[in-house]
C-alpha cells in the first residue's frame, strides 16, 4: 500500500507543471465567467460596458442614489476581488510556476523533502495581498459613490475634473521608478525567488504576499482607472488586463508602459475640456 502511494506522488510531481498551470487556467477562467455574469450585483455586465473615450458623459446623465446594505458590502467586496484574479493571475502564472518547478528542483537535489510542491500556499498568499487591496478599493468606491463623484449605477465617475485627476496620475505614476521598480521584479521572477526564498508553507505564503505587493505597486493606478471607465465595463476590464499582461510579458514591456503613461497623460488632458 505505502509503495502505490509512493508511485502516485511521484506521478503527481512529475506532471506538476500541468496540474498547477490547469489550476491556474481554472481559476481565471470560472473569475471572468463570474465576472461577465454580472459580479453577483444582479445586473448585466453587457448592459454596463460602453466603449465611451469620455465616460463621465454617460454616467453623469444617470441619477440613482443607493445604500449599501451588509449583503452589497459582501456583493462589491467579491467583485472586486474575483476581478483582481481575472486580471492579474495570467500575468502572474511564470512565477508561480518557476516557483513550483523550483520546489520540484530543492526536492530532486535533496534540499527540500519529497511532498506535493506547495505552489497553493504561494498562490494563496498572493491572492491575501489582492484581497486586501480589493478591501480598499470597496471602500473608495463607497467614498466616491456617497459624495457623488460616480454612479452607482454605472460605476463610473460623473466628473470631469475626476476622472481627469485619475487619468493624470495614472499618467505620471506609469513614468514614475515607483512603478518601474516594482515592475521589474515581476518581470524577473528567478531573481524574484532567489532574493526572498522562504521555507515551508508559510514561508510560501510570505512569499506569495510579498510577491503580490510588487504587483499591487505595479498596478494599482491601472486598477484605479476602473473608476474612471466603469468598474463593470468588461471592456474596460480586458483592455487593463491585457495592459498588464504586455507590460509584465512582452519583451519591450517598460517601454510599453511607459508609452500608455504618457496616453493617460494627454487622454487626462483632453478629458479637463471635454
């Protein structure tokens, strides 16, 4: 019996590489099915994406003052958060799985003790940091709807002058080193893991933390720019996430960012007088 278990484990770790990448794919996918179904608002994702250069145009005609109830909390928390995975577990599936392939390495040089690769607490730890950044975005979004400055129907900004000042800061801050050191370490992931090796499980949950970090230092303002276009603008959605997805994979990705900086700089500048 203790040798069929031994036989199965090995055969798990030798086809690790695929289990943890249809994990990943499993994830993304059933967070963008949640997410065109509507986030659990009740409300149509098709009805709420616009393909507005200037939408505070749109959202501005729409006046529907709402409370949020504890249920709407839970509601927008999720979204927020299944959104953050939609978005950014593409951009993050190279690290998570050199990290598993490195485990796998320790295990066969007899550094670490043979066992299924822990990349689960890894990617457990990383999607901790995107929840807590989807509990602070909750809570702008809160702020912002209470004192008028988006819809609470459309999720978007009804001002100029807002909308503007996210663009703008999403402009400079893509110019910025904050960003492009942050960027770096996730467009480097062995030198990632190298730099910030931990043990055990924990140790991969820190280190899956630690890793998000860098991410939300990356992207955070991108994130910001959902209150801008509409947080349930599923087209807004895809084209932030593929904006992530080219700045952390393709080849010439800082010079990417850099270029959709100054976009955002001059598309904030046209929104003051539009």
């Amino acid at each position: 019996m203790g040798g069929e278990e031994t036989s199965l484990t090995e055969r798990l770790l030798r086809r690790e590489r695929w289990i943890v990448l249809s994990g990943l794919a499993a994830i993304t996918v059933l967070s963008w099915i949640y997410i065109l179904n509507g986030g659990g608002t009740g409300m149509s994702a098709r009805s709420m994406t616009r393909a507005w250069l200037f939408p505070h145009r749109m959202a501005e005609m729409v006046f529907h003052p709402a409370g949020w109830t504890p249920a709407y909390w839970i509601i927008m928390l999720l979204m927020w958060w299944v959104m953050m995975i939609a978005m950014m577990m593409p951009s993050a599936a190279p690290m998570i799985l050199l990290y598993a392939r490195a485990k796998r390495y320790a295990q066969g040089t007899g550094q670490l003790g043979q066992g299924v690769v822990p990349a689960a607490a890894f990617v457990s730890g990383y999607l901790l940091t995107w929840f807590s950044f989807s509990c602070f975005a909750t809570l702008l979004q809160r702020g912002l709807e209470a004192s008028g400055g988006i819809s609470a129907m459309w999720m978007a900004s009804k001002n100029a002058v807002l909308s503007a000042a996210i663009l703008i800061l999403a402009g400079f801050y893509q110019l910025s080193p904050w960003k492009h050191r942050c960027l770096n370490h996730c467009r480097n992931p062995a030198e990632f893991l190298s730099q910030h090796r931990r043990a055990g499980r924990l140790g991969a949950v820190g280190m899956g933390m630690q890793h998000g970090a860098f991410c939300v230092g990356c992207c955070w303002v991108l994130m910001a720019l959902l209150f801008v276009g509409g947080i349930m603008n599923v087209l807004w959605i895809a084209v932030l996430a593929a904006v992530v997805l080219l700045e952390k994979l393709a080849p010439h990705g800082p010079w990417f960012a850099r270029v959709t900086g100054i976009v955002l700089l001059a598309w904030g500048v046209a929104t003051l007088g539009a």
